[in-house]
C-alpha cells in the first residue's frame, strides 16, 4: 500500500505540528482485542490491543483521539505507553485542550511489531524494519523527500482505528508514534511523530489545529532556511492572516478585532505581526509567536477561539433529556444531562412560554410547582458555554456552544410513575486525582416524580453549592495544598462517589551551568552573570503520579514548554546571545526570541527574568519562581563575587 500522509511537513520549532498538556493515567488493560472472525482474517486487525487511556464518556458522543504505536515490539510496550503519556501531558497543559479535556476520549491502538524501530531511520542507508504501520522517515524512504517527513500506511493506520466501537472519520483524530528519537512528522488528516524525541510531543496541538479548527501555518518560509518572499493574495480567508489594519479591523469588525491590544496568550500583545502562511512581508497575523508558528507557546486568544468552537462542534452539550417527541403532562419533573468542561460550569436557562424560570441553573424543573394553566404550554431549556475564550457572538450562539431543547406541556395529560431509582450514572473519573482547578460533576437518575439532588463534601464537611448541583467548581473553595477527599452523595440512599483532590503543584527546579559570577541582593532574585552560552536544566518533583510539564518564560514573554534540547531531550535547554541554527531553525536566543535565520540576532545584552513553573497530571499550575541572568559582552568587566 502507498504510504501517504496529507498536509504539512513538520518543522522542529516552526512546525506543521504542534504541542500537547497535562497527563491522563496510564492506559489501562485492553478493552477490546481483535479476536473476532471476521477481524482474524487480517493479522494486523488480529494483533492488535484497543486500550482506553482516558475515558470521559460514550465514543459516539465525544472526540476521540486514537493513538497508534510502530516500531514498538512486544516487549516494548512500556515505552510506547510512557511515549502516550508524555505526549498526551504536553496536550493537556495547553488551552483550550485543557479546558474541554473531558470532551475528548483517548484511545491506543496497540500492536506489536516484529522489529524495533521505523525504516530509514536516521538515513536513507538505514536498514528496513518490518513493523505493522510501515512508518519510514525521509516520505518513506524517499531519496528526493526530506528526513524529518515521517510517514505512515494511510490505509493500515485507518483500519486499526477503526477497531475503537462508536469511532468513525467524523469524530476522531489518528496519532501515530514512531519508535524513534529522531525528530520527524508530519500532519494533515493524521498526524505522526516520532515517539521518543524532545520536541514530538509539541506536535499533536498544532497538527490539530490544522485538522479539527482549520488553523493555517504561520511561517514566514515554505522550505527551511529559505526565506518565503511577499504576500501576492487577496484577503486571507484564514481567521488569523490578514491584510487589514488595526484600525481597518476595528473599523470593519474584521478578524480579531475583538482582541486587538490584549497581552497575548502566546506572549506579546495580539496586534498585527508581519509574515505568515510561508510568506515573509504582506501578510499579517494575530501574535508575534504562537503555536501555529512556533512549536513550544500557546495558542493565542484567536486561535484558541477559533479551536473552542472546533472541538465544541464535535460534541453536543446537551448529552440527553426527557423525551419531547409527544406532548408531556404538567405531573412530572423535566431534566437535560450536559456535558461538563473542567473549565467552567454550563448555563442552563429554562423558559415558559418564552419567560425565564429562576432555576438557579438547575438541570431539572419540576412542572408541579409552575401550576400550570390549562391547555398547551411550551417549555425550553437552552444550554450554553459561557467560556471567555469566545468573544465572536456568531461563535457564541453557533451549536457548537449553544443548543436548546424544547417541550410542550398539556395540563390534560397524566404521566405514568416511571421506573427510575436513585443512581449515579455518569461523572468525573474517580480512578485518578481530579485538580484543584477542575470542574467536577456527578450525574444522576431522573425519576419522573422528584428532583434528585447531589450533596458534596469536603474531607467531611458538606460543601455549600446552591443551584446546578451537578457540577462542584474546586476553583471557588481556594483550597490548602495537600491532599483533600471530595465525596458526592444522593440523600437518602447509599449512592456515593469519592474522589481525590490533588491540590499541591508539582515543584520546579533549575539547574545552569557554571556563571562568572553570582549575585544575592536582599528583596531580589538571584542573578547569574554570563558573557556567553549558558544552559538550564529544569527538573519537576509531584507527590502524585503522571507526566509533569515543565515552562519557562524570558522577560514576560509567552510560557514556552521546557524539552530539554531539540537534538537530544536529556540535554539542558542552552541559550546564546543570538541563538544556535540547528536544522535551518534558531532556538535558544537570550532576550528578544528568534526562530529563523533572518530574523534580528542582535544580542540583548543586560539583565533578563527568567521565570518558570510546572503542570501537573492533574492539571495544577505550579507558582512562577525566578531568576535573573546578566549578560555582559565578551571581556566586559563583571566586578566581584556577590
């Protein structure tokens, strides 16, 4: 079969690819092997394990991500699981994945490979591997491709995910991994990356946002070290390019006008910075770095919008109601179930006729207490996301963020008892600490005649949480680190769910190398003096376990996910006065960042901040610490020991 893979070529720090966040458990025991008959007959069908990593609800009714493994013998499985789980930690730690984590399910496809490792790999005079995906460097083995193209059997790729029940083509996303430590990937319908090297696993983000949110590259060159020369089109139709002004923006309600002059979530400020979609000068985007551009920041608020409403779109936020086929009577309890962001709470409003009910939010009305006139009423319930990371109304009131469901209500009519007892039946894992920043929801049974309710505790107290009890923000009870239980119980019956609450941030540390000199000053951070190339080491200790994230910032810049050293990921980031060139790419300028050749390499001599921070499996941000380096000119005075 032809090894094909659609879209773009990834580029290490300016990629076709992108980043990922915060980590799930480790995969859990096969759920489905493929044993069946018809499935036997193929052997690669046969072979392989479907392993639930992360399972926030029912596949047809969630994004699934579907992560494939080549190159990874039997007895290699444990590495091909920690490389999920380093990837999928990267993913979870950037919004808005880490916000809409519990709408995505996650899913390794497993099969072991004859032999280790991919073909042409690192070169083209490598030797083959007989693995069950054929991935291969170079387009395939390609003398006229390049080496970081890593490709894989579309047709194999596509056949494995469809072993996952209740996945299809609309409703997931195909990761392959690479049993490899060499950079390399490539995006489009699937994505791929080498499994083991530093900077793989900021690629699912980025390839996502060309794949689910249609989000447009941001480089300003198509072929690497090769600047890419003037815009020639028309207005983009890319909703972070433009032609336009600031001021055309703001006059027109063009673009992101919405957020022009706000600091970036990607560092900066979004205005309008020159060079994107492979072009250096005419064409304009949102921040002067993003994940679109640069592997390793955030999306920033225009993408992050733009990919809000793209996930949001895959899901509905209304999972199930009382049937409204046929008229109701006006005897009964009336219920939605919605879906439950760990960023925030839903809004459910509830009309009669058009006029809001005071529900408090309530995901149940009870018809009874309305009394009801004779005759046919109507009644709406209408669920939406009031995240602050949409600011478009168009986007707003789409389906993707908002959806009403609508009954009619006749007095006349008599509604049977039901069989519905108290139960739970659907909530926030309880297998894995949930984070002190989460969302954490318990749904239940609807019995036709009573409202159930749900009453929190914390570490025994009960937890005051007035309107949709559903739903406990940990947000609002600012709590102590350490460990805490949280309990959800249905009054009067034995029906209790308990979770652990991790509320303590994984700890950073820095290690650099050997300075000129150091100063402690009272009421400051301690400050390095270097005249030169210097490395940092950050290390991150958690009390729980899973994949800890590490970030650093420079000068208030945007937070930029730590790897270690894009040629070797157990190697300190190094930085420079003008950067290291390494594969047509520049990482690690002190100061002002570059990310190409061209771009300004003056050395920003003086004092920097560096600050740097950690997130956790759970999805705690960790307190930013700092540090200062000074750097002086080669041969410039640098005074005595502080």
């Amino acid at each position: 079969m032809a090894r094909l893979t659609t879209g773009c070529l990834l580029t290490a720090g300016l990629v076709g690819a992108g980043p990922a966040v915060a980590e799930s458990p480790a995969p859990a025991d096969p759920v489905l092997a493929a044993a069946d008959p018809v499935l036997a007959a193929d052997p690669l069908l046969a072979a392989a394990d479907v392993v639930p990593v992360q399972l926030t609800g029912p596949a047809d009714k969630r994004f699934n991500l579907v992560v494939l493994g080549d190159g990874y013998t039997a007895g290699e499985r444990a590495e091909f699981r920690a490389d999920v789980d380093k990837h999928l930690s990267v993913l979870w730690s950037i919004e808005p994945f880490a916000s809409y984590r519990s709408y995505i399910n996650v899913w390794a496809v497993e099969v072991p490979s004859p032999e280790s490792g991919v073909d042409c790999d690192p070169g083209l005079d490598a030797p083959r591997r007989d693995t069950p995906l054929d991935m291969g460097f170079w387009g395939g083995c390609n003398p006229n491709s390049v080496q970081r193209l890593l490709t894989v059997d579309s047709a194999k790729a596509a056949a494995l995910a469809g072993l996952v029940p209740g996945t299809s083509p609309a409703n997931r996303q195909i990761v392959a991994l690479a049993n490899s430590a060499t950079y390399g990937g490539a995006g489009g319908s699937y994505a791929t990356a080498s499994g083991g090297n530093a900077l793989s696993s900021l690629i699912t983000p980025h390839e996502i946002g060309h794949s689910l949110g249609g989000l447009q590259d941001e480089y300003d060159y198509y072929a690497r070290g090769v600047a890419g020369g003037a815009y020639q089109g028309t207005e983009p139709a890319s909703a972070h390019h433009t032609l336009l002004s600031e001021e055309q923006m703001r006059e027109r309600r063009a673009k992101w006008w919405r957020w022009l002059g706000e600091p970036s979530e990607a560092g900066g400020v979004i205005g309008r910075h020159e060079g994107g979609l492979y072009s250096t000068k005419g064409v304009w985007r949102p921040s002067k770095h993003s994940i679109m551009k640069t592997l390793g920041y955030d999306f920033d608020q225009v993408e992050r919008e733009v990919m809000v409403g793209a996930i949001s779109a895959k899901v509905n936020l209304v999972q199930d109601h009382t049937p409204n086929s046929a008229p109701i009577g006006a005897d009964r309890t009336v219920w939605v179930d919605t879906l439950h962001p760990l960023g925030g709470e839903l809004d459910v409003v509830w009309r009669l006729d058009g006029r809001p009910l005071r529900t408090g939010n309530a995901r149940t009305v009870d018809l009874r207490a309305l009394r009801l006139s004779p005759g046919a009423h109507t009644l709406t319930a209408t669920v939406s996301d009031p995240t602050p990371f949409v600011r478009d109304p168009e986007v707003r009131g789409s389906a993707a963020l908002t959806r009403t469901v609508s009954w009619t209500v006749d007095r006349a009519l008599t509604t049977g008892e039901g069989v519905a007892g108290a139960a739970f039946t659907g909530h926030t894992p309880t297998t894995s600490p949930v984070g002190a920043r989460s969302v954490v929801h318990a749904d239940t049974t609807h019995p036709t005649r009573r409202t159930l309710a749900v009453r929190w505790r914390l570490d025994g107290r009960p937890v005051a949480n007035p309107g949709n009890d559903r739903d406990l923000d940990l947000r609002s009870l600012r709590l102590a680190p350490g460990t805490h239980s949280l309990t959800a119980r249905i009054p009067g019956t034995d029906a209790e769910l308990r979770w652990a609450v991790d509320a303590r941030p994984a700890t950073a540390s820095y290690e650099l190398s050997t300075p000129l000199r150091t100063v402690n000053r009272p009421g400051r951070p301690v400050e390095y003096v270097y005249d030169g190339p210097f490395t940092m080491k950050l290390s991150a200790v958690d009390d729980q376990p899973g994949s800890v994230v590490r970030q650093f910032r420079v000068d208030g810049d945007g937070w930029y996910t730590y790897y270690g050293w894009p040629t070797d990921a157990e190697a300190p980031f190094r930085f420079t006065p003008g950067g290291t060139v390494i594969d047509d790419l520049v990482y690690g300028k002190l100061g002002r960042s570059r990310a190409v050749p061209w771009d300004d390499a003056t050395p920003d001599y003086g004092t920097h901040t560096v600050e740097y921070r950690t997130v956790d499996a759970a999805g705690n941000v960790g307190p930013a610490k700092s540090f200062l380096v000074t750097l002086v000119e080669p041969g410039g005075a640098v005074g005595p020991q502080g």
